[in-house]
C-alpha cells in the first residue's frame, strides 16, 4: 500500500508514513521509524502522539526506551467510522443553522419598504407598475373609491383603462366603496373579473392590496401615494378587507 491512500482518508502524509513503516517492522524504536520513514527526529514524537489519538500506534516503555507498535489494520475502518460520525454531527448543527439563518435572511428580504409617488403622473406610474406586477390569477383589491378619482375625468379615464388591462390578463378585482359612488361607478360595472359591493363605512384614503403590496392613495391639492411592500402588513390588511367583504352588501 503507498502512502497516498492512507492520506485520502485523512492522515497527513507523515502519519502515512510512520503508520506503513510500523506495520511492517512491527514493535520498534524511534530511531528506527527515523531511519525507515525518513521522518525527522524533531517531528516523528508530533506524529506518533497524533496516530496514537487516533488509536493507530501504541506504545510501550521497556527499561526506560520508548517502542511503539501499529494498532490492528481495521482501526482504519473504526476510525474513518467516528469521522463519519463526527461528520454526521456537523451536517445536523449545520442544518439547525442553516434554518436559524434562513429565517434572518427571509426577514432582511421581507424588509418593509416604503416608495411615494406625488401628482396624477405620479399616479399613472404606479397603477402601471402594479399592472406590470399582476400575473394571471393574481387578486386585487381595494376600499375606500372615492369622489375625486371618479369626477377628475383624467384620471377616471386612466382608471378604467386600468382595469380593462387587469382584466385582460385575467386578473381577478374586488373593489369595496361607499353608496354614494354607485351610479358613478356603473361606467365599471360590466368589467370582466371586476367584482364590486358597498359599505356604510367612510374611509379617510383609498387603500389598494395586491401580492405582497399595500397602496394609500391621499387627496390633497395632488394625489400622493404610498406603497409599502410587506407580506405581513398585506396580510393584515387582505384580512380586514375579507372580512368587510363579507358583512358588505350589492
């Protein structure tokens, strides 16, 4: 057998050395391990302590002189067996690990992040991005249409182009308003996967939900908007919206 094998399965290639010349002088001296493995005196003590940790040499002191002897071949076999072991320890601690630093990672991605968007071409740009984001399948909702985005004749217009894209990619709506917008908002009414009910409740901003994206839309002498990307806060507010869903009426 040559050395290199030996140093495969993890010896050093002056443990491999010192080991093969052991099993075949049998019990001997240092000075003879020296002579055979041509391993320096000022390391062979290093290497002989380090096979004898890893239960391949023992040793044994007769009339004060030092002799040290291979272990049975399968020790190799044993040996390799607690690396495994050993191996096999890690990988589990690594894995716990790995999930601890998965969960950090998941919350620095799912970092809340906040984006404004002042005036009508303000508006324009993010009701286009949100198309651009929505996939066949995907829901949008949304509570609290108001007067002013239905009497500004712009931005009803861009509005109902809105939702006839939204449409056209098969994107399901549910828009919850306030009585008093109904027979402004019949112009949507026959919309493809545009379904609508009302509430008594007036909310002080428009509020739109998508994936992981909560919309404010607030009428000053502009509209601003505000997007926030947080898959808990969607949640939250996908929840309350189900919920007034369901005690609102057509």
């Amino acid at each position: 057998m040559d050395t290199d094998t030996l140093v495969s399965i993890g010896l050093t290639k002056g443990e491999a050395d010192v080991y093969l010349t052991l099993v075949k002088l049998g019990n001997t001296s240092s000075g003879n391990i020296i002579k055979t493995s041509k391993v320096s005196r000022s390391k062979v003590y290093d290497v002989l302590e380090r096979l004898k940790q890893k239960g391949m040499v023992t040793e044994v002191t007769k009339q004060n002189v030092r002799y040290f002897e291979a272990a049975d071949p399968k020790r190799i076999i044993e040996y390799l067996q607690v690396k495994k072991e050993d191996i096999e320890k890690k990988i589990t601690s690594s894995q716990k690990i790995v999930q601890e630093l998965n969960k950090v990672r998941s919350l620095q991605l799912e970092r809340q992040e906040v984006k404004v968007y002042t005036g009508i071409e303000g508006l324009k740009t993010v009701y286009n991005e949100i198309l651009d984001d929505l996939k066949k399948g995907d829901e949008y909702l949304a509570f609290g249409v108001g007067e002013k985005e239905i009497e500004n004749e712009e931005i009803a217009l861009f509005i109902k182009k809105f939702h006839m894209k939204r449409a056209e990619k098969k994107v399901s709506a549910k828009i919850i308003m306030h009585p008093e917008t109904r027979k402004k908002m019949e112009k949507f009414s026959k919309l493809k996967y545009y379904h609508y009910r009302f509430t008594d409740i007036k909310f002080p901003t428009n509020i739109a939900l998508w994936k992981n994206n909560v919309l404010t839309l607030v009428w000053e002498d502009k509209p601003i908007v505000f997007v926030m990307k947080s898959k808990e806060v969607a949640k939250k507010y996908k929840e309350y919206f189900n919920d007034l869903w369901k005690s609102s009426h057509k």
